[in-house]
C-alpha cells in the first residue's frame, strides 16, 4: 500500500472513530452526549442516517407526539408554528394524518454474520459479539478477575485477539473451524489485517464508511469504551490505537466468515449491500424532519412555560436586591436536583442567598488518596485538571486504615479462591444469615464511598486534603480570584459561605457514580469543596486578593459541605469549626438546612412514593432507598432536565423549575468582558448538554442508547462497565429504571436543552461563532439558545444576529 493510500485510509479510519461518543468507566461515571460525533450535521440529517445505518432511533414514536397532543401538552398549533421554522409543509389535517399512521421503518443496512444466521441454529451475529465481548472483557480486566488473561502491553490489542482466538475453543461449535487456518496465515499487524480485510471485502466506495461505521457500531459498547480510552488520552497529549484495533477486529471478523461462507449467502449479501446503495434515503429523511418538527413543537411548549415565569418574575426586581449581603450565601452545584433545595433553603432563611456553580467549584484538580496508584479526575471530563491535591491525616490513621482495607481485601480473596470458596461456604455460611437479613431488610449502612473506606466516622474527618507546596503564593491568588468571579462574590462575599458539593448514597448499584457530581467527574464534591473552603480561608490568599482590588473581608468564612441527593440532607464537612462563625448563626443555619431537606423530601417523594405525606414517614423512605440493595429506584436523579438558565438569582428565586432546569448564577453586569459567559457556555452548557442528551437517548432509544434492565445487570471488569445478562455487548448510558416506573410511566420527557442566558445577544453570538463545539451544537438544533433581556422579554436565536420574541 503506496503512502497516498495509507494516507487516505487513516483519514478514513479516522472519520469513523470520531462518530463513536465516548463511555467512562463504572467509577467515574459521568453523562455523555451520545451523539457527539454526529454534532457537525444538523440534528434531522443525523437521525435519519442513524436509523438507516444501524437501526437506532433518535426521534420518539409519533404516537407518543399523539398522546401529547391529546392529553393538551402540546397543540397543533404549536406544531404549525414548528413546522414553519423548519421550513416543512402541513395543515392540521395532514399533521394529525400523519400522527395517526404508524411509521415505516426505513430498509436497514445489514452486516455479513446477520446473513448466516439459520433458524433452529445458533446466532453466528450474536457470537461474534460475544466472542469479542468475552476477549475485551479479559483483556480490560481491572483486578475482577482471580485469573487475568495473559496480555502483552507491546503487541496490541489486535494480536492479543487474534492469539486468544486461535486458542478460542468454542470456534468448532459454532461450525466455525475453518476460521483459524485463516486466521493463523494472517498477518497480527492491525493495520496490515484490516487492509487485507478490506481487500478481500470489497465494500463499495460510495457506502464503505457507512459500512465500516456499522461494523464498529455492531460491538458499540466496547467501541465507547475504546473511545474513552483515545479521549483520556488525548487529553494528556498522548495517542491510543485500541479503538482502530477493535475496528480492525471486527472488520476481519467480517472478512474470515465472507471466505467460510457458502455462496447463496454471500450472493445474498451483495444484493442486500446495492439495494440498500440505490435505496432513495428522501423517505427517510423527510420522516426525520417532520419528527424534528414534533420535537421542536414539544420543546416550544415548555419553553413558552418557563419563559411566562421568568415575565412574571421581573417585578421582583426592585426587592430582590438587597441594599446590604445577605447573611449567608450557599453556593450549590448547577445540578437539576440542586433547584429543589435552593427553593426550600432560601424560604426557610430569608436571609440566606443560594448561588448556583458548577459543582467543581473551580478547582480543576485530580486528587490521590494516601496509598493511591492513580490521581482521579475531579474537574468535567472537557477539562484537563491542573492542580495535584492529595490527602493527608494523621500517620498512625493512615496506617490503621491501610490494615483494615488490607485484612478486607486477604479475607475477600480467601472466600472467593478456587482451593478454599467451597469449604468456606460449609463452613461458614450459616453466620452470614444476619448480614443476609440486615441486607433484605434495609438496615445496613449504603455502599461506602472510595473516599471512607477503612475509615470510622469520626476518624473520617481528621483527613484533609491538602494543595501542592508546588503551587505558589500568585498561582494561588490567582485561583482564588477565579473562583470568586465565577460565584459573583468578588466585590463583597457574606459572612458566612457554604460551598455545598453533593453525591449519593446508594447500595448494590454498579452506576452509583452516575447519580454523583458529573462537574467532578463522577465523583462527589466533597474533596472540591474542602479544597476550594481552604483555598478561600488561607490569609496569605486573602493578602493576596486585597492587593488585586477584591473586597472580601477578613472574617468572612467558607464552610465546605455535601448535600446528599438520595437523602437531601446536607452535612458540614468541618462541623462548623471556624471560631469565626458566631453561635447564633451556626443554629440557625442548621435548622434551614433540616428544614430545607424536609421540604425537599415532601416535594422528590411526590415522584416516587406519591402515597406517602408524613414528614417522618418520608424521610424513613429515602434513607431506606439507599441502603435497600434491591432497590432499582433510590433517586429520580437528573430525570426530567430540560432547561439550563444563566442569570441572576433574583431572576429565579420565585420560579418553582420543579427540579427540571440548571441553574448558573450570573450578572452580566459584573462580567465587562464577558469571560464568565464564555467560560459557562463552553464548559458548563456543554457538561448540561451532555446530560440531556443522555437522558434524550436512552429515553428513544433504551437498546442502543441505554443499559437496559438495571436487574439483570452483571460487572464486567472490576469498574469497565456492565453486561445485561451474562453476555453480549458492553451497556452505555441509563437504566430503564432510571427514566420510568410501572405506575406513572415514563419520568424523562425526552426534549433537547433549552438555555436561557441573561447576556446581551451580541454577546453570545461572538462567544458561539468563536468556540467550533458550541457553534455545531446550536446551529445543527442539539441545544437552542434563548436570551433573557433586561426587561425580562424572552427571545430564541436562530442563527447569528436573528433572534425572535417568544
């Protein structure tokens, strides 16, 4: 192969990766767009290609539009005035027509193993998949395993499985062993491999990509995974093949039973291959568009929802801004849940003001226990940490823990070994009954976090985590400054402010990361915010802030704290040890804060026990449902986000969002610049965007877009991820169980992300035009943008200097 042709085959290679979105591992867990490789086509264009390629749908089933319409949520009217945007002709005739017909499934692309699959024999398609799932899950192994897969790091990914599958036993089963001799003739250089298998292919140019791309979609899971294998490692200005590898696998997969098969199949194939070539794809994407424009209808509705309270709110105004601070400002992660409590918080304690951050808290850190090998990341995945902070305590807890975290890990390695599970079983299984009983009943403890493990709690908080000495007196200042723009709080913070991380607590729940803090990386934010209350609390920094203009005052103190989303209660990580904190105060917070959580309850329980009322009662079922271990449903968690909203607080602080929206405090009059509008829109607008989305599809699409039954869940890995069932492809995104119940169905109302943006539209205009990412997302429909004005008058941007009132 000349070099022009190596060349061309890279880029091509290359194409096809970048559709694949990424996937992280079960102990960082955080939401990703699925569609994140599609972000530069507009969003009909890639749903019609997704449905004719592999069969995934990105557009709800126009029946549920029909219910929507029947049940009075959205109007035909409103349909008309979405149909006009996207340029789609239609009365209300012809859209009800349409809604009233079942859709025609578009003429899938079908792959070669598909093809030989014969009733009353096994799936050849399916063991493909399970063949190469079996390998990447040995392969990927993170200490789940007794007995790893023998793997060298220097031969790749690909001849790592062409060796296992030379070994491979159950190839002559399957009627497959005439495979191997093939296999075995076949040069282990990835790239030589996959040119062989395109040769011996001969896909057409025009659909090879789509081809290859379906190939990679048919293990997309794995694919993911590889996927965020390449992301991490870009980050860090590093390369990673496993991704082309696991390509390359899958092509000579391909290849090897194209030159086994008999030859009705292959004919077969070729003709399915030009049909679906000369098929006419207008069908399909004029299907896609008119599901956009019931999309687009749906969204119109809510957002004329939001934008009458935001109208109804401007009179507030005038008294909502103090003369004088308040006496506390709490500053809580943009997180959907946080609304709620910001709600109850702020009408428990008149004068306590709630902030609205990304849950960071600006600190972009990774962070290593004592006795850690690996940092792990506690900034959005968008972001590389720059800051290497580290626990610390006392040596001879250090110790303590390390003993009890090593007997924990020697007694578990014992009853699971070969030589000894059995006779520990019939030795020792009787004394499990009470373990097994507090387990079905509930009264246990849930799941200990990383962060605790081998810890008491009251020895838990003489741990602390510690900034660099590396970090200098400027780079510090520096960083302080950074945060107290991004919280508002530059020119004058109150007396007291809690900086509120949160996370969850779960037990027997693979996923557990997912419902903690996706601006940390799916990590709580308890470490960000002891690290930023540190920060903010050290003199030397202070010193340092007085000297650069900002007004923060001496005995203002930063109290770190973590709002538990499972339970709403919020706990104070220092126990209010700053002498600096009056007494009076002190109770005072802690009654807001329980009365806060009461409340919050009352309102999250109207969604998951609606049957229950009594205060007591309420509170009992949301501890149980973290410590219940079947327990699929502890919390809704971000079901049900819809809306992002940059503004004042006073702009909100009336507004009952129903736990749908993120809220990011902003002024614009404090942002001359506007370099806090561009740091939120291309860092916590897409973090809001990536969770949308994920919601959106595993909502349509639960097969390809989610994970399926949470009960049937089996890890894989140690933290790599789970399989439904014992096999088949690796599972991305959420759970059935986490978008609907049996009672009121369906708890996810699948829309895009409506921002809504407090800045001038000059403004935001510049900052979209400037940042590529942001620009695809908007002007290709997979986040809108609406501006609030000065007077409160709602207005949705169609394209750079068009905006239209709403």
């Amino acid at each position: 192969m000349n070099t022009a042709s190596t060349k061309q085959t890279d880029m091509q290679y290359e194409r096809i990766i970048k559709r694949i979105a990424p996937l992280w591992p079960l102990d960082s867990f955080v939401a990703v767009n699925p569609y994140w490789g599609f972000a530069d086509q507009p969003f009909s264009k890639a749903a019609s290609y997704l449905q004719e390629t592999v069969g995934e749908r990105v557009i709800m089933d126009r029946r549920w539009y029909l219910d929507q319409v029947k049940s009075g949520k959205i109007s035909l009217a409103d349909i008309l005035k979405a149909a006009e945007s996207m340029g789609v002709s239609g009365d209300d005739s012809d859209w009800m027509t349409y809604l009233q017909e079942a859709g025609q499934p578009s003429m899938r692309m079908r792959v070669l193993p598909e093809l030989l699959d014969r009733q009353g024999h096994a799936s050849i398609s399916q063991y493909v998949v399970e063949q190469i799932s079996r390998f990447l899950a040995a392969y990927y192994d993170r200490g789940q395993s007794l007995w790893r897969l023998p793997t060298d790091s220097e031969s790749g990914l690909f001849a790592s499985w062409r060796q296992y599958t030379l070994m491979d036993k159950s190839l002559k089963p399957m009627g497959l062993k005439a495979v191997r001799p093939l296999l075995l003739n076949l040069n282990p250089d990835a790239t030589k491999a996959a040119a062989w298998a395109q040769q011996t292919l001969k896909i057409p140019e025009t659909i090879e990509d789509d081809y290859l791309f379906m190939l990679l979609k048919s293990v997309g899971g794995w694919a993911s995974w590889c996927r965020y294998l390449l992301w991490t490692a870009e980050l860090q200005g590093k390369s990673q093949t496993d991704l082309e590898d696991l390509l390359a696998i899958r092509m000579v997969w391909e290849a090897l039973l194209s030159q086994t098969a008999d030859q009705d199949a292959l004919v077969q194939w070729k003709k399915q291959l030009h049909s679906w070539m000369l098929n006419g794809k207008g069908a399909a994407e004029n299907d896609a568009l008119r599901g956009e424009v019931l999309l687009m209808a749906a969204e119109n509705a809510f957002r004329q929802q939001v934008a009458k309270s935001i109208r109804h709110c401007r009179s507030y105004q005038n008294q909502a801004v103090p003369d004088s601070l308040p006496k506390v400002q709490a500053a809580f992660c943009i997180d959907v849940r946080s609304e709620v409590f910001r709600r109850h918080l702020e009408s428990s304690m008149p004068d306590l003001e709630t902030i609205g951050f990304a849950g960071f808290f600006g600190v972009m850190m990774d962070y290593a226990r004592q006795g850690d090998q690996h940092r792990r990341t506690q900034t959005p995945v968008l972001l590389n940490p720059a800051v290497h902070v580290e626990e610390q305590g006392p040596q001879a807890l250090i110790q303590k823990r390390f003993r009890r975290l090593r007997i924990g890990a020697e007694w578990k390695q014992f009853k699971l070994s070969a030589t000894s599970c059995f006779s520990f079983v019939e030795t020792a299984g009787l004394s499990y009954i009470g373990r097994l009983l507090a387990d079905t009943l509930g009264w246990h403890q849930p799941s200990v976090h990383p962060d605790q493990a081998g810890l008491k709690d009251e020895e838990r908080a003489s741990m602390h985590c510690v900034l660099p000495e590396s970090l200098n007196m400027d780079q510090r200042v520096q960083m302080a400054e950074f945060i107290l723009n991004g919280l508002g709080i530059s020119q004058g913070a109150a007396p007291v402010v809690l900086l509120v991380g949160h996370g969850s607590s779960t037990t027997n729940n693979p996923h557990r990361a997912g419902l903690d803090c996706g601006a940390c990386a799916g990590q709580t934010g308890e470490m960000n915010a002891r690290a930023a209350a540190s920060l903010l609390n050290d003199p030397g920094v202070r010193k340092g802030l007085q000297k650069k203009g900002l007004s923060l005052s001496d005995q203002t103190c930063f109290i770190p704290a973590l709002h538990d989303t499972t339970t709403d209660r919020v706990e104070i990580l220092d126990n209010f040890s700053d002498p600096r904190l009056d007494p009076e105060t002190r109770d005072e917070i802690t009654a807001a804060l329980e009365k806060a959580a009461n409340l919050s309850r009352l309102e999250r329980m109207l969604r998951l026990e609606p049957e229950i009322h009594d205060p007591e009662l309420v509170a009992q079922n949301v501890n149980s449902r973290g410590r219940d271990w079947s327990q699929v449903r502890p919390e809704w968690a971000l079901a049900g986000n819809a809306a992002f909203i940059a503004a004042p607080r006073w702009r909100t602080r009336e507004m009952n969002l129903d736990g749908r929206a993120f809220l990011h405090d902003y002024d614009p009059e404090k942002d001359p610049d506007f370099s806090v509008l561009k740091l939120i829109m291309t860092a916590p607008l897409v973090v809001a965007n990536w969770i949308n989305l994920q919601y959106y599809g595993s909502t349509v699409d639960n097969q390809r877009q989610g994970c399926g039954n949470k009960v049937l869940h089996n890890v894989i890995g140690g933290t790599v991820g789970v399989l439904e069932g014992n096999g088949g492809d690796l599972r991305v995104g959420l759970s059935e169980q986490s978008l609907r119940d049996n009672h009121s169905g369906l708890q996810h109302e699948p829309l895009r992300l409506s921002a809504f943006i407090e800045a001038p539209k000059e403004a935001m205009d510049q900052v979209i035009e400037g940042e590529e990412i942001l620009r695809h997302l908007v002007d290709n429909r997979w986040l809108s943008i609406q501006q609030i004005s000065p007077d409160g008058n709602i207005y949705h941007r169609r394209a750079a200097g068009d905006w239209i009132g709403i």
